[in-house]
C-alpha cells in the first residue's frame, strides 16, 4: 500500500524515536512520582529538572522560569487569563493580533465577554503585524500585549523584538506564542524581549500532550488550575514524567541541529515552490516572501478551491487548507481573512509544510500529485478532462 507523503509538519511532527525512547524508559522503569521522597520519586524529579534545563536552553532561559504545561493551549490560556487576574487592579485592556492561534483569541474573548477591553492589531497582506499600530493602541489601562511569533498558517514572522521594546517601556507585559516557530528558527527570549513565550512539543518532534510557559522572572500570573501547587504553585498536577522527560531531550535535538536544520527545510520548501511555480501558471504564495518560517509554504491554486484539491490527494499527500484546529470548518481562513486575500484566492490556498524527515524525492511526488490534482480539478470545472502533467515536477 503506498503511503501518503506527509506534508502537515505544522499540524504535527512525529516522535522522534531518539524522543520515543526516552518516553518509554519513563513509562516502564523510572515510573515514580516526582513528589514522593524515596529513590522512585528523586529519580522522577531529577528527569523533570533535567529537561526543563534542557528546554530553557533551547530559549535562553533559566530553568526555574519554565513551567511545564499539557499543551500550548494551557500555557497560552495561563498567559493570557493569569496575566489579566494578577493585573486587573492596574487596568482592563488587553492588546492582540488579528492572527492569533484560537488558543489565544478565545481566552481574550472571554475576558470581553467578563467586561475587559479588547484592541485587535491588524496585520498587512503578508500577515505582519506594524509595530507601530501596537504603539498606537497602547492606553494606561493595557495590562498585556499578545502577539504570535510565526503564524501557524502561513509562516510569517513577526517583529515581536520591536514589539516588545515598544510594549516593555511602557511597563506591560508582553507575550508571544512561539508554538510554531521553536525548533525551526532562533528563538531567544531575551533577544525578543518577551515576559511570557509558549512552547509545543509535538510542533518539534515531541509527542502531543506537552508544552511549556516561559515565565521571565519577576513575571507574576495568577494560576488558572488550584490543587497541590506543584511547578512552583504555578500549575498543578502531577508531573507527567515521560512526556516531560521526551520533551526536553526533544529541546536538546532541537538546539544541536537547529542551524543545519532551518537551512536544509528552507531548501525543501523552496524546492517544492520551485515546483509549483513552473507547473501551475498563476500560483501565488500567501505569507511574507522573506520573513517566514523556513518549512511553511502556504499558495494559493487559481480557479479551484483548495479543500477539493486535497481530496483528490487523499492517499498520496496529507496536507491542509489551514490549521488543523479548523480543518472541519468550511469557512475561509480567518488568517487569510485578516490579510485581506479575495474570497477566490483564499478559497483556494493549501498549506504545505515540510519537516526533518520529508526527502526531496518525496517532494517531488508530491508536487507531481498536486499539479495533477490541480489540472483535473480544473478540467472538471470546465466539463471536461485535463491530461496529467506528466513533466511536472521531474526529479532534479
């Protein structure tokens, strides 16, 4: 049976099996509470704070201002919803892009729906956010400032370091979901300025199930989860060890290889492009062209609508029209909604996203696959039927 070449990386990565096996040496022998007191319990507790040494490495952090979470979707709601607790006394405002993970966006609009005031940034046609337009919205009573690091859809990069700067002056919290980013490009909480970043495992070779808040020192959330107090008060629960334990030797893969392994995604990516650009007459990429994650190709099909296109890949390619937290809603990207792309051109974008595995041979199957699809699914618009491409894509 042939299987399907696995272009989704931003939905999810595999485990790696250096990572699996560390998860697994956790689950069968090392299995102790960290928070018991014999050799079962210490040996638990120093693989937890061995990997959050290892992940604040990853982000030039120190150990103690990394809280483990159950996923990124907790650390941003911690970030978000603790911020606003411990600094409602000083104001009411809260800033956030208009391209924010719904991990972000939904625990805004509940503190909206609580009475809080709510200022989105817009971003430009490659999904950027004008650092400016954050100066702007600033009032005395903003108590935090949330904007993505790199967009989840379709790979830009925002200028989170001249954010900062800007919101940290004016003594605001600043946070940035770095989900997608870590692990792809530098990310280096103190270059970027940031009070709180987010982190996922599964975005880079870790399982689902874990994540991680950076919480600078001096940085206070209010928790969001009362019980036994453990990581420091700051979220509670018992440790789960194998995944914390996978996550930081994830973090430590991640910090070798990360030079070596963002130059050789981008040749990936921009192989597939090349691909694409020479087979599909009037392609256009969403995104910055220049400031975007190097394994994130987001384009746009012309005259067909993106959601067909992939179901005639069914069995040869997985990819998506988006992220994969929408991948049932028929609706256009609100990301590309928020670029201000015609409803044509967003209905037929594809988001292709390629990872330490995906070989250039892979590539170019999937590149033939999708021209294929794309010139049957305009034949079938016009009534009748396109031959293949059978030069698209011809191995290099």
């Amino acid at each position: 049976m042939t299987v399907a070449i696995y272009l989704d990386y931003n939905a999810t990565t595999p485990v790696d099996p250096v990572v699996a096996d560390v998860i697994g040496l956790y689950l069968r022998e090392h299995f102790g509470n960290p928070s018991s007191g014999h050799p079962f319990g210490r040996r638990a507790r120093e693989a937890v704070e061995a990997a959050r040494a290892e992940v604040a490495a990853l982000i030039g952090a120190q150990p103690q201002e990394i809280v483990f979470t159950g996923s990124a979707s907790e650390a941003n709601n911690m970030a978000v919803l603790g911020t606003a607790r411990a600094a409602q006394h000083r104001g009411r405002h809260i800033i956030a892009s208009a391209v924010e993970h719904p991990s972000v966006a939904q625990p805004v609009l509940h503190l909206q729906a609580e009475g809080w005031e709510v200022t989105t940034i817009p971003v430009d046609q490659h999904g950027r956010v004008d650092p400016e337009a954050v100066r702007g919205a600033i009032r005395p009573e903003t108590v935090l400032v949330t904007v993505m690091h790199a967009n989840n859809e379709v790979g830009t990069v925002e200028p989170i370091a001249e954010i900062a700067a800007i919101v940290r002056e004016r003594g605001i919290c600043m946070h940035t979901d770095a989900a997608q980013s870590a692990g792809k490009i530098p990310v280096a909480v103190d270059a970027l300025g940031v009070d709180l970043l987010t982190l996922a495992g599964h975005k880079f070779y870790a399982p689902k199930g874990i994540g991680a808040l950076y919480i600078r020192t001096g940085t206070a959330p209010a928790p969001v989860l009362f019980g036994a107090g453990q990581e420091g008060g700051r979220r509670t629960g018992t440790e789960n060890v194998p995944y914390i334990a996978g996550f930081g030797a994830a973090a430590r893969l991640a910090r070798d290889a990360l030079g070596v392994e963002e130059a050789a995604l981008r040749r990936k990516r921009e192989r597939l492009h090349r691909h694409l650009q020479d087979n599909v007459p009037g392609l256009m990429l969403n995104g910055h062209p220049d400031y975007r994650l190097p394994n994130t190709l987001n384009v746009s099909f012309p005259r067909v609508d993106g959601r067909l296109l992939l179901e005639r890949l069914d069995g040869l390619v997985a990819a998506s029209v988006g992220a994969a937290c929408h991948a049932g809603d028929a609706t256009v990207s609100g990301v590309l909604g928020a670029m201000g792309l015609e409803p044509d051109r967003a209905s037929g974008a594809v988001r292709l996203s390629v990872g330490r595995l995906t070989t250039e041979q892979e590539i170019d199957r999937a590149a033939r696959a999708l021209v294929n699809a794309w010139q049957e699914c305009r034949g079938a618009d016009d009534g009748g039927s396109a031959s293949p491409a059978s030069g698209a894509a011809t191995q290099e």
